[in-house]
C-alpha cells in the first residue's frame, strides 16, 4: 500500500532530487519531472520519469492526464505559474511549493530587492516569522513574484491546498551557485589567510536541500493552505561557516575582520555577507508539522565540500560555476586586490 502518486516539478534541480528520495522513502510513488526527464542513479527503479517544460501551453496538464494526489513545485514563480497549478486544482489533491525568505519586508519597506541601495539592507527581527509584512506582490522582482504566487495560490483555499515553503540559503550537492566555494576554493588554491567584512558576524540562515525535502515529505502527508519558513536547525556566522569549512579540509587559516561593509574592490565580501542578521522563525514548521530537521549544517558539510572540489577538479571555477560568476562577478576571488588589503592591514596591526 502507497501514500498515494506524487509529481515532482524540477526533480533534476539540487531539492528536486532530495525531494524525489524522501518522498519514496515514506512510500510515495513518484513521477519525477524535469525539461530533460533525467533521473538521479540514487532514486529506486520504482521512479518514474517524465520530460516536461511546464511552461509549454497545455503540457502540464496533458502530462498529469487523470491527476496525482500530491504535486510538489520546485520552480514555480509568479501569477502565470499559479493560474496553471489553480487550474488543475481539480486533477491535483494538494500542493507543495518552494517559495523564498526573499519575500520579507522590514518596518521600513527595505527588504532583499532594496540590499544594493545605501542603508537598503533590511532589518529584520531575530527570527522572521511567517507573519512578517512581505513586500508588495507584483511582476517587478523575484520577491514580489514569489508573493503573488503565494497570494494567488493560498487564496484558492480548500479547492487546492497548498503549503509554501519560504526557503533560506539552500545548500548542499547540485547547487549551481554553492556559497561554500567562496571557502572551498580559497583553501584547494593554497590561501593560508581570508578577509571577512563586517566583523565576520554576518548571519544568513541556510537550509540544506535534504531538510527542505523533509519538509516536502511531512507537508505532502498534512495537506494543509499554509505558509512555512524552512531552515536548518542553526544559522551559523559567516565566520563558523568558514571554520567548518577548514575543519572538513583540515586546514587552519587565519581570518582577518573587517569592521564594516567591503569596499568597491571587493575585498572581505562573502556570499552571506549581510550587515544584520536574516534568520528564519521555524517554530511554525515544528508546530504544524512535526518537523525536525534531518541534518544540520557543520553534519553536511563534508559531503557538500567534496561535491564542490570534485566539479573543479580539472575546470576553471568561472566554467564549473557559471552561474556563480554571473551573480557574485570576479571580484569573489580576486586575490590580488585582498593581498593588498592584507599588506595595509599589517601595517597598521
């Protein structure tokens, strides 16, 4: 006896394929769905899988054909991706959909699309919870399409429940854009010191792809309209994460602290560099559905370290990660401009 059929939207992505596993494991049958209809070598013979490109006109639905108890969405955005699932409310029992923690807005209308502004960096309170303001919903922004997905989705009510995950920094094997490389490569390429702005005290909460499918797995059993935070169970300092990276490489390295924010070369600043903390309320998540995180983030690392030094094994970072060069730039790993700032630090130490 099964839980019932569950598709899985983008199950070839880094929560798709921990998403896919979790759900067999508590008895699922799975279609995994993806534009390549690939599958992971770890998913059971039982998955079935599917080439889909949801944004086709008409190919999700022709695809679903009589329904599934459960779909969960892992690239949804905006209000064309939430006419589509709400129009199948009657083939599809329930939902699950990943939103993101950039939807909230502090009490001064700064939030994750006002960061580059000067003092546009929010502040949030410790910890966000789900009833924080989010920002307007809209088609201008990632966060304000992330919003009028969950508006348009939750007001479907009882005709297609839907849980919305608002993930953190999400980590782990298969992320196209892995914040750990920041420390990972610095320690492959011999660097024996490393600069962090703002002290080193910067706290962006992550959320590794296995406690996200976790999450996925307990609210596909709970149907439920309803909107959950999603986090590991520790939102480390940039500075720990940095030491846990050293601890997986064995490696010591000495870290040098910048007081305040990076300057225009660069320097000291990290993918989790933030002047205030973000981190994410996951009383919600434990309430209503007994979650417990499956991993924290020190308990991960290792095999997510090993993931990244083996995708640069042989390649140029800039080819391994592509899209890490088009968010973050050069400027991640110019060594020439933090030897320098390193030589007027001593001078002045």
């Amino acid at each position: 006896m099964t839980n019932g059929n569950a598709w899985v939207l983008g199950a070839t992505g880094q929560i798709g394929r921990a998403a896919v596993q979790a759900l067999v494991e508590d008895g699922w049958e799975v279609t995994a769905a993806s534009r390549g209809g690939g599958r992971d070598a770890r998913w059971d013979d039982a998955v079935r899988t599917t080439a889909l490109d949801r944004n086709e006109d008409g190919a999700l639905a022709a695809a679903l054909g009589d329904g599934c108890d459960v779909l969960v969405d892992m690239v949804a955005y905006g209000a064309g991706h939430a006419r589509q699932l709400t129009g199948l409310a009657g083939r599809i029992g329930s939902a699950v959909v990943i939103s993101s923690g950039a939807v909230y807005e502090d009490d001064r209308g700064r939030s994750f699309d006002t960061q580059d502004e000067p003092d546009g960096f929010p502040r949030y309170p410790v910890p966000i919870p789900e009833a924080r303001r989010t920002v307007p919903a809209g088609d201008a922004t990632y966060g304000t399409r992330k919003v009028q997905l969950e508006q348009d989705l939750l007001a479907a009510g009882d005709a297609l429940p839907v849980t919305l995950l608002r993930a953190g920094a999400i980590h782990g094997p298969y992320c196209r854009s892995p914040r750990e490389l920041y420390f990972v490569k610095r320690l492959l390429d011999g660097r024996e010191r490393r600069v962090l702005s703002y002290g080193g005290t910067s706290r962006f909460h992550p959320v590794h792809s296995t406690n996200l499918a976790e999450l996925i797995r307990l609210a596909a059993g709970r149907p439920g309209s309803r909107v959950l935070n999603a986090g590991d169970p520790q939102a480390p300092t940039v500075a720990e994460i940095g030491a846990a990276v050293d601890a997986v490489l064995g490696r010591s390295t000495e870290t040098a602290l910048m007081a305040g924010a990076p300057g225009e070369d660069g320097v000291g600043e990290t993918p989790w560099s933030c002047p205030h903390p973000v981190v994410y309320d996951m009383t919600a998540a434990e309430r209503e559905l007994g979650y417990r995180p499956v991993t924290g983030y020190a308990q991960s690392l290792p095999e997510t370290v090993e993931w990244i030094a083996a995708q640069l094994a042989g390649r140029d970072w800039t080819e391994a990660y592509p899209a890490m060069l088009r968010s973050y730039g050069r400027k991640l790993f110019d060594y020439a401009a933090e030897d320098a700032w390193l030589e007027a630090y001593d001078r002045q130490a």
